[in-house]
C-alpha cells in the first residue's frame, strides 16, 4: 500500500466519478422511494418521482432533510432497509433534543470502515503503524469508526476509548503509537498532560494524529501538532451520514477530501434553499449514494463551509470540503451581533490561554450578557487579586476587538472546565430557558 | 529575614477553599497564618504553613500555586505598632500590596506584608529599630 488506500477511485477522472455517481444515485433514489415511507411522502408533496433522477444533476429536485426530520422519524421513520438486515446502530449525543438513531447493514459499515480506512492512509498510516484509538467507543461513531478503519489498513489498533488519560499515555509510550485518533481537544488535553509528566514533544513515537468530531482551529492545529510533535489531519462526518470519514486531509492540510464516489456534497444557501455555484459560502448538504439501512438524501448538515474543485497536489480528485467555518446552529446572535465560538478560540490561544473554555449567553433586563469562563496557566498566576483582574480586562478588550461586543470573562484554576472526551460543550445559552 | 507564603489559586464555589485546607491539615501540616483575597469570580488563598516544600509539593499536584516572599513583624502591645511600620515603609517609598494579621497564642499578634521590595522593606524597617520575625521563629509556634 502506499500513498492512497484505494488509488484507482481516489484518483479517478472527473468524468468517471460522475459516471459512478450517476450509476449510483438513480439506485439510491429508486431504494429510498420504495423503502422509506417517509421521504417518499416528501417525494410526493413536491412532486418528484424517481425517475425525475437521471444524474446527480437531478440531485436538487429533490426535497431536503433537517435534523428535525430524523427526530420526528425517530426511530424507525428513514430505516431504509428490514431490521432484519441491520447489524449496528449509532447514535448522536442528544445534547440538543431527541436522538437521532442510524442504522448499518454490513455493507454499510464495510463502505464506512472503508472511507475511514482512506483517511487513515491519507494521514500516512500503513500496516506498519500502531493507532491509538482515543474516541469514545459506543453510541458515539468516533472510536468504532477510525477502528474499522484502522484494521482494514491493517494497523495495529489500540481501542483505548477516551478518558483515562494516565493509560493513554502508558499505552503510548510503552506500545509506541504512531497515530492518534480523537477529539481534538482531547488531543490538546493529552499534550498537557504529557509536558505536566516532563515529556518532551520527541519522546512519542507518534507522527500523526487524525482528529475530528468537534469545531477547532488552524491554531488549535499548530498547539497540537507542537505538544505533540505530529502533523495534525483533519476528518468530517456525522452519524447521520455515517460516521467520521466521509472527508478528510491529505498531507497538504488544505481542505477535506469527499468520498464523492459514496457522497455527493451540495453547498445551499440556508435561508432560500437555492443550490449555490462551486465556491460560495452556504450550508452543507449531503446525500449517500450507496447506503442500505440509512439512505439520506440531500440532508442538511447546518455546517457553513465551501466546496473546491481545485486541483489538490497530493494527486486525489475528490472534491474539498473547508473546514466548517461554524454551525448555524452554533451561530449566536448576542447583542445583534453574530458571534461563532471559533472566534473565542483564536483569540484565547493568541493571549496565550488554552482553547478550553465555557460560554455563557444571558439575558439580564433585556440584554444580552456574554460569560466567557477561561483557565488560568500556571505561568500566569499572581498573588495580587489585581494582577489577576487585569489579566480579566485585558483579555476582554482583545474579545471585544475580534468580536465587536464586549465579554464578561471569569480566570479559573486549570482543569476546572470539563474536558471533552465525546463532543465539547461549549456553550450554554440561558436565554432559551427564558422564552 | 523573608518568609515564604503560598498563594493558591481557587475558584469562589464552595467547597474549593475547604479542598484546599483540608489537603494541608490531612498531610499534617500547620497553618501559621492565612487569608484570602477574592473577587467575583476567584479567590487567592495565602498561607504560611510549617513545611513549605511539603504544602507546595501536596497543593501544586491539582492547583495553581506560586511561592512569594513576604515580611512579618511582632505587634507589640504599645498602641500604633502598625502605623509606625507602615509610615517607615511608606517613607522609604515601598509598596504594601496587602497585609494580614495573625494571632498565636505564644507569639502574640503578628502582621504579614506583601511589598514590592522585600530587601528594600527589611533595611529601612531594620534601620528605624523594627525587628523583623524569622521563618524559624513563625514555623516554631
Ligand atoms: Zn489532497
């Protein structure tokens, strides 16, 4: 094996991905109409039938799906397939409303493992490497996923799960990991813990680490890829729509690859639904191609990004996918100003605090408040209350110039925030307890 | 003659500044003198202990904590005792950022201060007659 998991398909022509896709997508359709109630009802209100669909070009006849509708079909509503056929179920956190549940023939997982198992080779994994799997195993799709993933490269695979950092890094040291897979801000967590144990960025074996499952930055990367001493890669997916690998980074670390021959990606603006040109700036939308138990079509991912067609120097054609540059629903409007979390982030790394924090959202007498709780270094403390809340004022006038409202922010000791070991929670807006 | 305080890093929730002390009195060690500055949203807690390595060792293992010389001086029973030390400080031009006082029943009261200067501190209040206390004197309460 060498650059690529799956050369022939990762570095197909345009002309003969579009050929698999349009094979593919009349299928998909034809499946959906007949086995999934449903979306066939969605069908029939807009007046589309599947013969409409010759090519992914019909794509956008198509009527969408939101989160909304995964909740209302929960939990057997898009099941595409007899239950009888189903081997896995996954399942998203819930953290916002009911859970979304999505169903796996073997087929299924083979094409899921396999698009992790592309992102794996793509991060430079071979048989000869040891990936530490640090994602959550169960519900979650992240550890069972990269798993798969790993064991088809033929990797030997470490299925730590997250937590317990003291084992990670025994297994780590002791077994050699050269790969490590998890959120990312479990990634920065272990690097913390590493320096605070007096490792040096070289005494890992690691050289890369593949990390996914919740927003981060190019800055976060850089934090990483120092305290870890790896090149940082990138991968997207949702339960939904599978798991993590339905894109991922090449070593240029410019953009995600789309497994376009299992994923057609669209890119709609999120008030008119209008499917918007290569380029533009709009919500993510997905549909599978060749899924069995859990087809979705033209599901809406809420992610804000930008599709390219460039052409990428590590050789694959597949589309690329930016990162996203925030979730609409993560989106906050405080004060009448749209503010993104990523935002928060970069500036805390640029004043020197680690991108662990909790925002708060209020109203108090009608006005937004803003919290942000950050913690405070070892290397920062003083014994004058005054030093400490100078660090405070300094540090939300720096907000207020990125964000263009002003934040009330909290030093706390280190560790106090709870570290992700699934998907961080980072904000928490009281103003909906209210309405 | 400095003497070497703790200050730790706390958040202002309950039940963080008891974690705090009760790490120090389980391992055996005494508190000579402590208080607390706050805001809102922390509170520093500062301590002069009788084994400072072995607090600093015990609290540092899942707090903030930083080791910061400080200056004590016996309160003696004539009236103005602190009035007169902060006069030479203030006529020298040092700093008090604060103080605290502290009561042992074998050493009377005693007053704690955090200066910009410590050095500085020591030789003007030496000069004026102002006998300074010394660590082994607080850890031998
Ligand atoms: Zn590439």
């Amino acid at each position: 094996m060498g650059k690529y998991y799956q050369e022939e398909i990762e570095t197909a022509s345009r002309e003969e991905i579009l050929k698999i896709q349009n094979e593919k997508i009349v299928k998909q359709v034809k499946h959906v109409y007949e086995n999934v109630p449903y979306y066939r009802n969605l069908m029939d209100e807009k007046g589309v039938k599947p013969e409409d669909i010759k090519s992914v070009d019909d794509i956008k006849k198509l009527p969408f799906l939101s989160k909304a509708d995964l909740r209302d079909a929960y939990p057997y509503g898009l099941l595409g397939t007899d239950l009888k056929n189903c081997v896995r179920i996954h399942s998203t956190s819930g953290t916002t409303g009911r859970r979304v549940v999505a169903f796996y023939t073997q087929h299924d997982v083979d094409l899921w493992e396999e698009c992790c198992a592309r992102a794996i080779v793509a991060a430079g994994g071979t048989k000869d490497d040891v990936i530490q799997v640090a994602y959550g195993y169960g519900l979650f799709t992240g550890g069972f996923g990269v798993h798969g993933g790993s064991q088809k490269v033929g990797c030997l695979t470490l299925p730590m799960s997250s937590g317990n950092t003291e084992r990670q890094i025994q297994f780590m040291m002791d077994l050699g990991s050269t790969i490590l897979c998890c959120t990312p801000s479990y990634a920065a967590f272990i690097g913390e813990s590493l320096a605070e144990k007096g490792y040096k960025p070289t005494d890992n074996k690691l050289k890369a680490g593949i990390f996914g499952a919740e927003p981060w930055t190019e800055e976060m990367r850089r934090e990483i890829e120092k305290s870890l001493g790896i090149k940082a890669y990138d991968i997207y997916g949702l339960t939904e729509s599978s798991g993590p690998g339905v894109a991922y980074e090449c070593e240029e670390q410019k953009g995600m690859h789309i497994n376009e021959d299992h994923f057609y990606a669209e890119i709609i603006d999120p008030d008119t639904g209008e499917t918007l040109p290569e380029g533009s700036k709009g919500e993510l939308v997905f549909t599978s191609l060749d899924k069995e138990a859990f087809p979705l079509l033209r599901y809406r991912t809420k992610d804000i990004c930008v599709l390219t067609r460039e052409k990428c120097a590590c050789g694959r054609t597949h589309i690329k996918m930016c990162k996203p540059m925030g979730r609409s629903d993560d989106m906050m409007i405080i004060r009448g100003v749209n503010v993104f979390p990523s935002q928060i982030e970069t500036v805390l790394i640029k004043e020197g605090y680690t991108p662990n924090y909790l925002i708060e959202v209020d109203r108090v007498k009608n006005t937004d408040t803003l919290d942000i709780s950050v913690e405070l270094q070892p290397g920062q403390f003083s014994d004058k209350v005054s030093d400490i809340q100078a660090k405070e004022k300094a540090l939300e006038g720096a907000m207020r110039t990125m964000l263009g409202i002003g934040p009330k922010i909290h030093l706390v000791p280190p560790k106090s925030i709870a570290r992700s070991e699934g998907k961080a929670v980072r904000v928490i807006d009281k103003r909906k307890l209210h309405d | 003659m400095a003497i070497r305080q703790l200050s730790v890093f706390i958040e202002n929730k309950k039940g963080k500044l008891s974690d705090a002390v009760k790490t120090i009195s389980e391992a055996g060690i005494n508190m000579r003198a402590m208080s607390i500055g706050d805001s809102d949203d922390f509170g520093i807690l500062r301590l002069i202990v009788s084994d400072t390595a072995k607090a600093y060792s015990l609290l540092s293992e899942d707090m903030i904590v930083k080791v910061t010389d400080v200056i004590a001086v016996k309160m003696s029973d004539k009236e103005g005792a602190l009035y007169t030390v902060l006069r030479v400080l203030e006529k020298a031009d040092i700093n008090v950022e604060y103080t605290y006082a502290f009561t042992a029943r074998e050493l009377g009261a005693y007053v704690v201060f955090r200066v910009n200067d410590v050095e500085a501190a020591e030789k003007a209040l030496s000069d004026k007659g102002i006998v300074l206390m010394t660590e082994d004197e607080i850890r031998s309460i």
